[in-house]
C-alpha cells in the first residue's frame, strides 16, 4: 500500500488552491512520521527473562531464549519488519552476572542516561520480571494467575527497593510472561512511556489480545499529536506570504483530522 499516496490525495483535498503547490512537502513531512521506527532499550542481567517478555507480547519472535548458557556481553539489535518500517530491540545483557554487579551497573546506567545524557525520566520502566520464580514460588496461584500473599510481600519489598535506588517516573510492577501475569497493564504503561512518534508501530506489532481499545485510542492520540506538531511546524518555517499563511492556519485542523482518519491504512 503506497501510504504516500494516500496521504498526497487526503491532503490535496484539504488545502484551498493557493495552497495545492504544498502538497507534497506537507506529504513528505507526514510521511516521515509515519515512517519512523523506533528502537526500545531492554537492560537487565542475563536470564531475567527479556526475550520471553518480548516475545510474549509481539507478533514476531525477534530472539531466542536462552534458558541455558549466559548471554553475550554485546548490544545485540533484534528487528521486527512491517513494510519499511522496523521496531528494534537492543538488548544489553550480561551487565554483571553476580546481582550486586547487575544492580549496580545498571544504578550507574541509568544515571548517566538520565543525568549526563538528557534522557527523559519518562521514558524509562522498571518491572520486577519473572514474578511467579520469587520465593516462595510453589506458592503462586496457577488458577488464579497471580501470587501468593507471601509472594505479595515479598514483591512489595523488591518494589520499595527498586524505587529507593532509582525513583523510577512510573510505578514499578511485577509482571510474568509465563504466566501472564500484569501484561495488559504493562502494554498500557509502555505506551504511555514510549515517545508519541513510537507507539503506531510499536501498537500494530503487539499480539491480538493486547491491542485494547485503550491503548488504541491513546495510540490514535498520539498520532494526532504528531500530526498536529508537524503541520505546526511548517506553518512557522515555511516562508509564506501573511496571507497564504493565514489560509494554512485556518484549515490546519480540517488538514490533521483528514490525515488522522487515515491512521487503520497507515499503520
């Protein structure tokens, strides 16, 4: 499907005629929204479960499991392809395999993203993986998929620890690929977390039962928010005429609602 053209014929429709020369910047713009791919960050020692919690929640299994031997002590970019797009994983496994080492070197790991490099706190989860293995865990409920009340304390110690250490934006949460144990309340979590450009194609690459109608319409939001931000900008750098500048703002909004109804056939 040639997205590009379908966004040149929505537009062209929603532009007066002495805007129609527009087009296909307008195009353009949108069409690198629509284009970009995003890349998610996993950290955490080696057999803590990050390729089971992927694959657990994407359609295509990007990795292998590796329930045996340590893992590599490389990033290793794992890629999901739909069309031209693609959604990257890079794992870092095998920070420290002893867990005081983990614990610490993902302490100064974060730090420095945070604090040296800029990054928005944001845009960072913490979970507690694997949360049916926490002792004692022939205690956890099978039937009822969740833990035991002393698997709960134990959980809510770990959970006051990671906060101590980090003071993670998010709450921290406890979740089990295996068991499926808090993985629709992670999807919401993680695309509230993930930048507004991102969650489109990371939303279309999620397995069938963790595309709610929730995370739907938060997702459709944020694209509309690109939508929105990107025309904004070319209203305020194009070097038009007061007029024809005029014209462009005040059938902005008829222009965005035209491109985001579009949003099933984009993505």
């Amino acid at each position: 499907m040639n997205t590009h053209k379908i966004l040149s014929t929505a537009i062209s429709k929603s532009l007066p005629k002495p805007l129609a020369y527009l087009q296909t910047q307008i195009a353009d713009n949108i069409q690198a929204l629509v284009q970009y791919s995003p890349t998610i960050g996993l950290m955490g020692k080696t057999g803590a479960g990050k390729s089971s919690l992927i694959n657990a929640l994407f359609q295509s299994n990007v990795s292998t499991v590796n329930h045996v031997e340590r893992g590599t002590t490389q990033a290793i970019p794992l890629q999901m392809a739909l069309r031209k797009r693609t959604l990257t994983f890079v794992d870092f496994p095998g920070i420290g395999e002893p867990c005081e080492r983990a614990w610490t070197a993902d302490e100064i790991t974060y730090q420095f993203l945070v604090r040296d490099c800029g990054y928005d706190p944001k845009r960072f989860l913490f979970i507690l993986n694997q949360a049916d293995k926490i002792e004692p865990c022939r205690e956890w409920d099978s039937q009822q998929q969740q833990p035991s009340i002393q698997q709960w304390q134990h959980l809510a110690l770990k959970r006051q620890a990671v906060m101590k250490t980090f003071s993670p934006h998010h709450p921290v949460m406890a979740l089990s690929a295996k068991e499926g144990y808090q993985l629709h309340s992670f999807v919401e979590t993680m695309i509230q977390a993930l930048p507004a450009q991102a969650t489109s194609l990371t939303f279309t690459q999620l397995k069938s039962p963790y595309r709610t109608e929730t995370v739907k319409q938060q997702v459709q939001q944020d694209f509309s928010h690109c939508v929105n931000t990107t025309v904004d900008t070319l209203i305020n750098q194009l070097p038009l005429p007061i007029d024809l500048k005029t014209a462009f703002i005040r059938v902005k909004d008829y222009l965005v609602s035209a491109v985001v109804s579009l949003w099933r056939w984009l993505f």
